[in-house]
C-alpha cells in the first residue's frame, strides 16, 4: 500500500511539473516577435524529423542513412494524410 501511495504522489509531481514546464512554453512563445516564431517552424520541423529518425535507427538499427530517409519521408507522409482528415 505505501508504495502504492508513493508511486501516486510521484506521478501527481511529474503532472504538475509537465504542467508548469507547458505554461512556460507557452509564455515564452507569447513572448516572442512574429519573426522569432516564423523562423522557429522550420527548426521545430527539423527537430521532429531528428527524433523520428532517431526513433526509426533505434526500431530498425540494421536500415542505413537512405532507407531511414525513405522511411521518415514515409511517415511524415502518413502524419500528413491524418492531420488532413
């Protein structure tokens, strides 16, 4: 039981961290001049495609650097196909 009560009592701080974490995202995204934010979407788009290639070498460490490419483009091809719907 007590162990139970920690785990709870972890997972209650972890929320209420991730909460004030996405707060002070957002405020500093706010915060920024409209130049600042049209040039962070290319760096945010370069950062998702780092992390779902990293995602993809560690589901398929054998693929080399084109077929990681390929299946990234294949991906953000399906991402694209259900933000459509």
């Amino acid at each position: 039981m007590a162990g139970r009560i920690e785990w709870l009592a972890t997972m209650s701080s972890i929320g209420a961290l991730a909460e004030r974490l996405y707060a002070e995202e957002v405020a500093r995204a706010r915060a920024m001049n409209p130049v600042d934010k049209l040039l962070e979407g290319p760096r945010l788009f370069e950062r998702t495609c780092r992390l779902i290639r990293d995602g993809i070498r560690h589901q398929h460490p054998g693929l080399d650097d084109d077929s990681v490419r390929e299946l990234l483009k294949t991906r953000l091809t399906l991402l694209g196909n259900l933000e459509r719907r």
